[in-house]
C-alpha cells in the first residue's frame, strides 16, 4: 500500500500570505476584525479568532477605528471608502493576483470598455472585482456565455474585455473565450487564471488517473476545492472530500492500495498532514492484521462442490457442516443473502464461516443513491471476494467489480452483435466526448458525436444518447463508439416511416433546421420540409427570421410533396386566421369602415381596412371635385371614413370611396421630405404593377 501526496496540495501563495498578515496585526492590535472569512477554511478561521481576529458579515458590525483585515478575496472600493469614513486602520490582505484584476478593470471600464468576468456570480472574489469596474458581466458557463450571446446580439460590436476568477477552471474559461470570440468583434481577453490552481488541477488529474481512491481537503465553501473534486472525480472511481482527519472514514480505504492526497489553497499543511498520518495508521493496521492472518488451503473435496447447490432443507448435517467450514478467497464470485444495511454498508449473509459486508461505496456509483431505494434485507446479491479477514471473520465484498466485468462481457457481445447501447455524457476529451456505459468509459470521437461542425462538445454533456460499440480493446480499456451511426439509422427509419403516411393537409409537430432567404426548412420527423416565405405569415414580411428562429418547435401541414425527387412544401400560418376571412365575415359592399392610408399612388390610395387587407381608393374617389394626385388631400398614416363599394372575392381585391359619403379630407400637411414609404403591410393590389386603366372607374 502506498500513499501519494500532491506537491501542490495547500496554501498558495496568496493565501499564506493573508494568513501570516492576519496573525501579525493580531499581535499588533492585540484584536481587529476581518471582513467576511479570511479564507474557506473553517479550522483556520477558528484558529484565528482564538488569536483575536474577530469575523464579521458586513461593515454596519464594525466599530468606527477597529482595525480590519480585508481579505485574500478582495473587496470593492466601496468598502474602502466606508472603513476611511469610520476611521477604520485597514490590513489589506488581498492576494497580489486578484488586485491585479482590480487594476486592470479600473483601467479598462474607464477606457470606456465593458468588463465581461467568467467566474462565479457569488463568489466574494467575483463580486469585489465587479465592484471595480463601470459596467459588467458576469457568465458562469459556456451554456450560459451561448444564452447571453443568443439574447444580446448587440454585444457582437461592443468594446469588451475579458476577465477570469483566479480559481475558475481554464477549460471552462477557454470554451467561454471561443463562444464569445465567434461573435464579438471588439475584444481584449486576459488570462487571469492563478497558475497555481492550474498547476493543481492538472496534478490532480494526473494523479487521480492511477490511484484506486483520491482524498480531496479542503473546505466545502472553497471554489477552487469544489473544482479539485470534479477533476478527481472524472478520473478516480472513488474521492473522498473532506475538511479535516476527523471526517476521514477509514471503512472506505478498505481493500484500496494506492491513495492519492490533494488539497484546496485554503488547506494548512497541518491538517495535510493529521489526514495523512490517519491514513498510514490506517495501512499500517491493515497490514498487521493481513501478516497475522492464516490462509487456509482451497477445499479440494469434490463432495463440497457437488452439494454446493443442494437446497438447505435437503442438506445433510454433514454438507451443511462443510459448507460452513468452506474458505473463502480474493477474487471468487460468490453470492449470498443481504442481512441488514447500514448507511455504510450492507451485510451479506454468505452460508460459510465469515461474515461478508459490501461497502456502500462498492454497491453502485450512483451519485447521491439511498442504498435502501436499490437493495432490501432479504434480496439475493452476487459479488466479488475482495478481501478476506480470518482473524475478524470478515469477508470485503464489491458488486461493483462484479458488475464492472459483466459490463466488459456486455460491451463486447454489443460491439460483435452490433447492438444500440445507451449511456450519458460525462465529460469533454481531446476530440471528442465520453459516454458512461454501464460504468465502461466509451470515447466517442467529435466526428462521430452527431453534432454540426464547429459545434462544442459541452452540448452533449449529461445528456443520455444511443450508440453503436466500434472498437473493444479490454487489455487497453479502450472502448470506441459511434452517436452518429444511430441517430443517422434512426432519422433514416423516421425518414421512410413519414414518407409511407404522408398526405396532403396532414399536420405535423417539427423543428426549424435552418432558414434562408425564401423560407424555413423544418424538421418533421427524418424528413425537412419547406415553409415558403409567403408561407410563414399573413402579413408581408422580408426575411423569415421575422417570424422563426433555428430550433423553434413549430406545427405546420402539408400544402403539397414530391416523393420522387423528395420534396415536401409545408404551411405554417393559421388559415383560421386568413385577414380576408375576417374582412368578408365583417364587412359587405355598402358597408363603412374607419381606414389607414398606407401608400399613396398616382392613380390613388391604398388603405388598410383590417391588419391583412387593403382596399384602393381610386383618385376620382378621394374627393367631391377634381385633384393632381393623392397627396394634395390625403398621406400616409391618416385614419378616414370610406365605404367599400365594390368587393372582388375571386382577386381579393377591394374597391373603397371617400366621396361616396359626401366627404371630403383635410387637407395633407406639406411633407418634410421627398422620401417615399414603401409601408402597407398587406397590400392586396400589387403597388408595383397598378391596375390597368380599364380596371379602374372613369376620372372626372
């Protein structure tokens, strides 16, 4: 057994400096006060306050002229300004790193730049250095940095500088980066990840890959420890995160050989090093116990194995008396009763001289599980023999290991049968992302995920996809898979299934897949279908992003389709909501309605009677005597009263008259200028090509 300590596990600089200019204004001042917790350490924060630095929440518990430690976090230039007000002494323990970013957002917000910063929005160190700068952003992840892109397009052409938490993650910082590079036009990225923190997570990584448990220290409030959990977790089976020894559950180090020790910056090496003398006394009992252990030889008997499965009501004394007696040894399949369940373990009653326990840890890997949802006293469980005691009676089990090589069996049987296994996402890899397949790691590589060029991987993450088994390499634990093989079998079976039982008039539940200039293409089920641009609303629009965006759920029906040559033309717009329908149900020859001018012509004017439909009123019909053109009388945007005299169902064309009511307009004011408004937002008549004169009434 062997214990492996991080070399960069602990204080960092910025944070061994806080703490010594803490415990020397103690000695100065005899008592001060520190603004928040110095760090996200609790036991050094108890430590501090037995020395005299008080902890406090806010300013208002701060006595005017105590003197105040500011934080390795920092703090904004608000709270210095209202510690001078008080008259305050201030010990600013801001680590060098962070009031750097106080430095450079100052500068930068006042060269009239936005200050954009990837990091935790409640972090202490976030919130002091956004009090720095004029205006800011806050982004957490690449999802949320896509959602503010997608909601902002102004940002694409907006001076923006780029800032990172000193302990955020350089992976995350650098997808965050390339999102917003692919859009924003105008930027200025710093780098301002503590190299330190990389250098601890990328050891971390390093050493979590080959040790069978990883022991993370560290507070539970510190961000940077969070972080060395989740990297441990992506390549060690087992992390243990704890604060301190006292939380170390040594049942958990059972039957592990080689442990790995990391710790967050907020950790002392005192409590580094009580963790790891728990451990080696841990080990050193371990290996005692296993030297003063006598190992039976195997039974031989061919009489045992020819009553192993004999039912115990039909046992003799005899068999029941060599079962019992029946050694046990590491690495045997075996199975038994489960006796009871503790929230550490379970314990299994095996029929032989020992008594077998699986430690919740070695039943499943399912984050945050109740072990009693997935196992009952009573249930019949198969396991592993990982380590037998004599001495104690015990017998380590894991059904972990068992399921482990079942699913290795699987996995092959899968990649030979060619079967759709499902799995979820749990992390992006260089090229591609990793699929957790009944506990087997498969790589996918990025051509093979299925999503579009230039797409990032994080899209895929924690989502649960079907794939195909392309390459098994167990002595290696390799395994390569294929998301893009099933789901192009799967839209292909749709595909064939939608064209089988399509129809004219059928309606249709899809997904917008792209737009262009002259419609949308829509996703119905394996097949795309076209909305035509004069499709997509009743009323005129110029470009079909008015009305749809990429990935919109829309239902349209089926207009026309070509099944030779694969075309579909699909409708979207409500024909209960056809504008002309409305008019005619409301409105008849004779009738008289309040209009619009939209549009002025030389041989009259177009008005809007309902949103959708426009009547012409001819120029002989605007007043009661002779006019050079529409203008002298009416403009657009005007509201009149005109009566329709004429109504052309075939066309769904409108004929409107002013003069029919024996009225006659003000008046139009003198335009402001010589440009013309294209404006009407359905015209029925074509404005580009007017009525032929014989269309139109006789001019007096």
């Amino acid at each position: 057994m062997e214990i492996n300590t991080a070399k960069t596990a602990g204080f960092c600089f910025g944070v061994k400096r806080a703490v010594g200019m803490a415990e020397r204004a103690a000695k100065e001042y005899g008592s001060c006060v520190c603004l928040g917790p110095l760090i996200h350490n609790r036991d050094v924060v108890r430590e501090l306050e037995s020395l005299g630095v008080r902890t406090v929440d806010s300013i208002d518990e701060i006595r005017d002229g105590e003197p105040v430690i500011i934080r390795s976090h920092g703090a904004g230039p608000e709270v210095y300004s209202e510690l001078d007000r008080k008259g305050c002494p201030v010990i600013d323990a801001t680590c060098p790193d962070v009031a750097r970013i106080h430095r450079l957002v100052r500068e930068e917000s006042a060269a009239g730049r936005e200050i954009l910063i990837i990091g935790e929005r409640d972090h202490p160190e976030v919130r002091a250095v956004a009090g720095w700068c004029g205006q800011s952003i806050v982004l957490e992840t690449p999802e949320e940095t896509e959602e503010y892109l997608k909601n902002h397009p102004e940002m694409a052409g907006t001076p923006l500088t780029i800032v990172s938490q000193t302990t955020g993650e350089r992976k995350n910082f650098e997808i965050c980066v390339n999102l917003l590079k692919k859009q924003c036009t105008n930027l200025k990225i710093f780098d301002t990840i503590c190299n330190t923190t990389s250098n601890r997570q990328r050891e971390a990584a390093e050493l979590a890959s080959r040790c069978d448990v990883m022991v993370v220290i560290g507070g539970r409030h510190s961000a940077n420890t969070r972080k060395l959990v989740e990297v441990c977790k992506s390549r060690c089976g087992r992390v243990l995160f704890v604060e301190n020894a006292s939380e170390l559950d040594v049942q958990a180090l059972r039957g592990m050989t080689v442990f790995g020790v990391t710790a967050g910056a907020s950790t002392p090496e005192w409590i580094i090093k009580e963790v790891n003398r728990k451990m080696s006394d841990e080990i050193k009992t371990a290996e005692a116990v296993e030297t003063s252990e006598t190992v039976e030889p195997p039974v031989e008997d061919t009489a045992v194995e020819e009553t192993a499965g004999t039912p115990e009501a039909e046992a003799t004394f005899e068999e029941l008396l060599e079962r019992s007696i029946k050694t046990l040894h590491t690495g045997e399949k075996v199975s038994g009763v489960v006796a009871s369940i503790t929230q550490t373990e379970i314990s299994v009653d095996l029929g032989t001289k020992q008594s077998g326990y699986i430690p919740v840890s070695e039943y499943t890997d399912e984050p945050g599980v109740n072990i009693n949802d997935v196992v009952k006293v009573g249930d019949v469980v198969e396991a592993y023999v990982m380590r037998v005691n004599d001495v104690e009676g015990t017998v380590m089990l894991s059904k972990k290991r068992l399921d482990s090589v079942k699913a290795w069996d699987n996995i092959a049987e899968a990649r030979n049968t060619k079967a759709v296994v499902e799995g979820t996402v749990v992390e992006e890899n260089k090229g591609g992302v990793v699929v957790n397949v009944r506990g087997i790691r498969v790589f996918v590589p990025a051509s093979q995920s299925g999503l579009p060029k230039d797409t990032p991987m994080t899209e895929l993450l924690q989502k649960k996809v079907r794939l195909r088994i392309t390459e098994v390499n167990q002595p290696r634990r390799r395994v390569v898979g294929s998301i893009r093989a099933v789901a192009y079998e799967e839209r292909r079976a749709k595909a064939e299934a939608t064209w089988a039982e399509i129809e004219e008039g059928k309606h249709y539940h899809g997904v917008v897949k792209s737009l262009t200039s002259y419609g949308a293409f829509v996703d119905i089920g394996g097949v795309d279908g076209m909305v035509h641009v004069s499709e997509l609303s009743w009323k005129r629009i110029h470009q079909p992003s008015e009305v749809l965006s990429v990935g919109d759920e829309i239902d349209v029906y089926v207009i026309s389709f070509d099944r030779d040559n694969r075309k579909i033309s699909l409708g979207y717009k409500d024909p209960n909501e056809n504008p002309w329908i409305k008019f005619t149900s409301t409105y008849g020859v004779g009738s008289v309605a309040e209009v619009r001018i939209v549009k002025l012509m030389p041989f009259g004017a177009f008005a809007e009677i309902v949103p959708g439909v426009d009547g012409l009123i001819h120029i002989s019909q605007i007043a009661d005597r002779r006019i050079g053109k529409p203008d002298d009388v009416l403009s657009e945007g005007q509201v009149v009263r005109a009566k329709i005299t004429n109504i052309d169902n075939e066309n769904k064309k409108v004929s409107l008259s002013i003069r029919a009511l024996g009225e006659t307009p003000a008046p139009a004011p003198e335009p402001e200028s010589d440009e013309e408004d294209d404006g009407g937002d359905a015209v029925v008549y074509d404005t580009d090509n007017p009525p032929a004169p014989e269309d139109l009434p006789d001019a007096e």
